[in-house]
C-alpha cells in the first residue's frame, strides 16, 4: 500500500459526530504511552500529523483521518493511565465500544501493545470482545528497537501466548527503524481488497 494524501476529518465521541463517508475504516488502540500516534505517524509518513504527548492519557476523542480519499484510519482514545480522572476512564469503554459496534465500514483494528509490557486486562477483555464480534485485528508489538533481536523473540513469544496468538500473527514494529510498516500497511491493504461500499451495491 502506498500512502498518497492524508487528511485529518475530525474528532467524535459519539456516532452522529462520526463522518458520513462509507469508505473501509481500520482503527487503532492500545494502552496510553505505548507509541500509538508515532506508530500511526509512521506508517502515514508525517511527522507529527497524529498529535504525541509526553503526558500520557490526554487523548480523549475518537480522531479520523482520510488517507488516499479511498481509506480511513481511525485513532481511538488510550486506555489504562492511572492518572486519567475515573470519569474519563468510566467513559473509554462505553465510547469505544459504541463506535466499534455501530461503525458500518470497519473492517478491523489494530492492537498496539508496548513489546516490554505483558498484555493487561485491558487487552484481553478487548481482544476477546473482537473475537466475539467477529472483528478481525492485528496484533502490534511497539517499540521494538528497545529490545535486542533476541529479547525481541522471546518477548513475541510470550505476549502471543498471553494473547492466545501464534507468534507469526504478532508484527514487531518501531517508529524509529520503521521496521514492521510495511507489514503493517500489507496487512491492513489485504483486509480491504475485498470491501465495496453499501451505495456502490447494485443487487
């Protein structure tokens, strides 16, 4: 997949705020502080496009970028910070799971999970819900270069047991080699090839 033209749409936290467009959406989540907008930022090749912070938890919308006018990436709210109010954390699952229940065109997400952490109930309880709905996700070990090609190894090998996945269903990624986009982008060009807007059916 080649990356031509990136366009922020919006925020939203609720689905009468989501865009009206019907073209395939891949959305993004993981734990606070676990590099999910420079893993964005990478794989769209800018920047700084996808906001960063050093300050933890401080996204708390529901982000949309249109990407070659024909795909969308969605940016979904990190969860998990202890320093995030309880009112916001109590908000996180209800606003997320509405978008990924009542969201028409997506077509899967991406899991993003910092290689030197072991998966949190947060992860699990996420995964399982996807599994249960039949929505297809990678899994993403961030922040690889941290770790040496052997610790790498042992480390996929144990979050992919955590996660009930076999280790080649885990991709190893770090914004600052870039090692991992284009598997990423592979992945994510390999779910859509089948997708067809509702308005483009003719039966």
């Amino acid at each position: 997949m080649k990356i031509r033209d990136v366009q922020f749409v919006k925020s939203a936290v609720k689905p009468d705020q989501y865009p009206e467009y019907t073209v395939p959406e891949i959305a993004f989540a993981g734990r606070s502080n676990v590099g999910k907008s420079s893993m964005i930022n990478t794989l769209i090749q800018r920047k700084d496009l996808v906001k960063t912070s050093s300050r933890p938890g401080c996204t708390q919308l529901i982000n949309f970028f249109l990407i070659n006018d024909d795909l969308s990436f969605v940016d979904l709210p990190g969860y998990g910070y202890a320093k995030v109010s309880k009112k916001i954390r109590a908000a996180w699952q209800p606003m997320v799971e509405t978008y990924l229940s009542n969201r028409p065109n997506l077509l899967g997400l991406v899991l993003i999970i910092d290689i030197r952490r072991d998966p949190q109930e947060e992860e699990r309880n996420l995964a399982q819900w996807l599994i249960s709905n039949h929505m297809p996700f990678l899994v993403v070990l961030t922040k690889a270069d941290k770790l040496s090609k052997t610790q790498q190894q042992k480390r996929a090998a144990a979050i992919s047991s955590q996660m009930n996945r076999n280790t080649s269903e885990v991709i190893l990624f770090s914004a600052k080699t870039r090692v991992g986009r284009e598997i990423i982008l592979d992945e994510i060009a390999n779910l859509i090839t089948w997708y067809e807007p509702g308005e483009e059916e003719t039966d």
